[in-house]
C-alpha cells in the first residue's frame, strides 16, 4: 500500500513559511512557532516562490504589502501552483473589503497587525487540523476510489472493456483536459494507442513501431509521437508515468491538464502511479488472456476444418454459421460473454459429425430413415467429446440444442420453446439458413429470399419467431456482408467399400 493512503514514517512536524518584509515581525513570527513547528522565513514574496519550488511546506504566512510582490500576488501563485498549501494572510490595514477579497481569492484565514502572540498561535493551530482533516478525507476518498477501481478492473479481462472503464475512472477522478493510453504489442514490435480522450471528445487511435528490447525513453518518446503532447510547456500540468509489468514498460499513460486547471499535485501524482502499477498488471493480465483464446480459437478453427474437410459441399460451413449467428446475438444486445459462447459453439456445433461414417455423412442423395437416425446422433457425439474440454463445457448446451425445434419436435431430446436455450434457438437458425443457401450434393444452394421464405414458414414450428424476423431483417439488409468466401475442396466420392442402405426420401432441408 502506498504512503498516500499509509504513513508509516515518524511523523514530522508541519513546515510553516514566513513571508513579510518587517524583520521584527518576521523575527517575531519565527521565534514563537519554531518551538512547535519547522518554520523557514523569506523577506518578499520573490523570495517565496524561489523555496515554494524547492521546498514544501503545509502552510504559509504572508504580509498584504510587501516589495516586488505582494501578498495578494504570492496568493494568487499559491492557488495555481500549490493548492494543496493553506494561506493565512497578515495586514496592518485590514478592512472587511480586503479581508472579503483575500477569502475570494483562497486564503484560508487573515490576522491583523499587531499580532498577538496566542492569536497567531491559535490561527496556525486551527489552520493546521483543518489541513488535516482535509487530508484525512482525502485520503479516505482515494481508498474508496482505489478499492472500487480495482473491483473494477477485476470484472473483466477483455481488453476494450477495461480500457472504457479506466479512461472513463481515471476522468472523473483527475479531471484532465485529456488522457491517453498506449501498449506496446509485444507480437507485433508496434506501440498501441488504447485510447485518446480529450474535452473535445475521443480521438483517432494508431500503432507506431518500436524496437524489438525498447528502452523506455523509447517507449516514452514514441507514445508522445502517437498521441501527442500535452499542449503546454508547464511540467505541473503533466502527468504521465510508464506502465510496467514485471518491471518491462508495457505502456505509457499521460493526462494534462489546461493552463486555467489546477496542476497535479504531489498527492495526485502519487495516486496515478498507484493506479499505473494495476493498470499495468491489468492490461498485461488480459493481454496473455487474450492470446490464450487466440490459441483455443485457433485449435477450434483447425478441428473444425479438419472435420468438414471429408465433405468439399460443408467446407466453411461451420465458421459461415458462426458469423450468421454472432451477428443476430449482436442485434439481440446479448452480453459479450453469452456472444463468445456463440462463437464457440457455432464452430463446434457439427463435430459430432467426426463420428458419422462416410456412407452416411458424403451420400450424393436421400438418406434412409436408418440413415437419418444415425445423422442425428452427431449433436450428442460432439457433447461427448467436448465434455472433456473444462473451458468449452458452457457450449454443451447449444452444440446439443442446434437441431431442437420450437414445437418439441426435434432432436436429439425433444425439447420444446424456451427449454432449448437462447443461444442454441439462434444457431439452429444460423445453421439452416447457411445450409439451405449453399450447394450440397443432393441439390443446387436455393436463393437466398426462397430460404428466407422457408425460415417465416417455419417460425412457431421448426424456429422461434422473434428471431426469425430479426434475422429475416438482418439478412435483407445486409446478407451480403455477412458472407464469408471459402474456396470449396475438390469433392469426394462415396467410399465403394462400405455397404449403404437402401435409398429413401428421407433428407433433412437443413443438413
């Protein structure tokens, strides 16, 4: 945990700065608080700004008049530099215009002159727990915002999901007049920019290479290339820190502010590289999560092509399926997670079919009914062996499903309306259309509208109605696009040694 939020070292006494150009109040000043308090003096408010720069202090004591600036002038700097430091104000001419003024512009508090040795002490002493106070509440804050922010990440490891998360929190709570945030792909050699937010609203997002082992100055110097400075030479209002993760720079986050915002501050600072470590650990943590389900998917993909490889007419079917039924999942508004199990289990859907003997599965013509009974084992073979898979399990469900129809009238167990999961309604719909659009070798693809018309036909009954309008309209308006090319393999004969039954006209339109 970071000293932000837990000090765990010997509490030192609060440093107080005196500015006022009488060396005998000043003196005075001095003597009285230095026995409580680390107490640094400066005759002008010149002078001031030159320790406020190298120095840091919990509360400053300035006079009204004073040579080269004044204190109204040393309060207006404070306010835009330094705001986390209190003001107290000391006048031998104060008024309640200049006292109302001075409050207007920050100060926390104003004495007058002369000043009593226990009215100073008690001003300093009330201003000082109220700083205390404040910063106690500050820091609460910063643990409420640090607990809910990790929560946060912790719900996802999608990538574009965290990253709206982080730029939207980070937003809130540091107020910038823009924010980027950039990962360096390691499989690629180039520098990603994640995202880029500015008042204006969102930005263009680009990759820039890098070197294969960069440096980060490289790092650095190539995410300021992509995403741009922060508008403004002055330092204070720049806030930017590398992202590492098992100390290699994966990144870069940096956020600006305008010239009229307040600068960052040290406690600000401190809590973006808080946030920056998780940020990091986060976005590395999704990122090999990612790569993992590029491998799986990938694994699936060779299975499934390796599968539809015995049959040239089914080549592709599986992945054509997969994008019919993800696009109508998208429509429906389903959840990400529900829209990935889609995905899986469109690709798998027809495994089963590896189980399926030659005669049977390649036949040119009509299956028997003993052929279609043993066609209609594929759904359970494929739960038998993806039941072995622990991470592809939550698919079983929809790859047994696919050939279940509304009415209870299909197969493999009968199930009827919403008994057949959402997911497994969609496919079967997916799945019919790709079949009766494309070429087999008992008949030529139907056109597109007829299978449609075959689709309205067979709402109630065969598919759910809901969503055979909304892929019905899906189709209509942008069937095109949604067609994947795939060069069909040279076609294979049925094999002459195995013996077939005899032809019937049994054959299943969706097959």
């Amino acid at each position: 945990m970071s000293e932000l939020l837990i000090n765990t070292t010997p509490t030192q006494p609060p440093r107080i700065l005196v500015v006022e150009d009488d060396t005998t109040i000043r003196t005075f000043c001095q003597r009285l608080l230095q026995m409580t308090y680390d107490v640094t003096t400066a005759e002008n408010g010149a002078v001031a700004v030159n320790l406020l720069q190298s120095q840091s202090f919990d509360l400053v004591l300035t006079d009204m008049q004073m040579p080269l600036m004044d204190g109204m002038q040393l309060l207006q700097h404070i306010r835009q530099n330094h705001p986390e430091i209190d003001v107290v104000m000391l006048t031998a001419f104060a008024t309640v215009e200049t006292a109302r003024q001075a409050l207007k512009m920050g100060a926390l508090d104003y004495l007058s002159k002369p000043i009593e040795a226990e009215q100073l002490e008690r001003t300093v002493r009330t201003s000082l727990e109220l700083r205390r106070i404040r910063q106690e509440k500050e820091r609460l804050s910063d643990l409420v915002f640090m607990y809910q922010f990790s929560q946060m990440i912790a719900t996802s490891l999608d990538i574009e999901t965290q990253v709206d998360q982080i730029v939207e929190f980070l937003w809130q709570r540091f107020a910038p007049e823009t924010l980027a945030l950039s990962m360096h792909m390691t499989d690629t050699g180039k520098l990603h920019l994640l995202a880029m937010r500015s008042a204006a609203g969102w930005g263009d997002l680009g990759t820039i290479g890098l070197p294969a082992e960069c440096s980060d100055q490289q790092l650095l110097a190539a995410h300021m290339r992509l995403a741009g400075g922060p508008g403004t030479n002055d330092e204070s209002l720049f806030a930017g820190t590398l992202l590492r993760s098992h100390d290699t720079p994966i990144g870069y986050l940096h956020m600006a502010r305008h010239h009229e915002q307040p600068p960052f501050d040290v406690s600000e600072r401190r809590l973006i590289g808080i946030f920056a470590t998780q940020i990091a650990t986060s976005l590395d943590n999704a990122r090999l999560y990612q790569a993992l389900k590029d491998q799986n998917r990938q694994t699936i993909e060779a299975l499934t092509e390796a599968i539809e490889a015995r049959d040239a007419y089914t080549y592709g079917h599986s992945r054509q399926v997969t994008r019919y039924a993800i696009r109508l999942a998208q429509e429906l508004d389903l959840p990400p997670e529900r829209i990935e199990l889609i995905d899986y289990a469109g690709l798998l859907h027809d495994v089963g079919k590896i189980g399926i003997r030659d005669y049977v599965l390649l036949k040119p013509g009509a299956l028997s009914d003993e052929e279609f009974d043993v066609m209609k084992r594929h759904p359970g073979i494929g739960v038998k062996i993806i039941e072995r898979v622990r991470g592809l399990r939550a698919t079983l469900p929809i790859i047994e499903g696919h050939h279940e129809r509304v009415d209870g009238k299909g197969y493999p167990r009968g199930l009827k309306g919403e008994e057949i999961p959402l997911e497994a309604r969609i496919l079967a719909i997916a799945d019919s259309f790709e079949a009766m659009t494309s070429d087999r070798a008992y008949r030529p693809a139907m056109e597109p509208e007829r299978a449609l018309r075959i689709l309205i036909e067979g709402r109630g009954t065969h598919w759910d109605t809901e969503l055979v309008d909304r892929f019905v309209d899906l189709i209509r308006h942008e069937g095109e696009r949604l067609k994947i090319s795939t060069k069909p393999l040279r076609q294979k004969a049925v094999p002459v040694d195995e013996e077939a039954p005899p032809v019937s006209k049994v054959r299943d339109v969706r097959d």
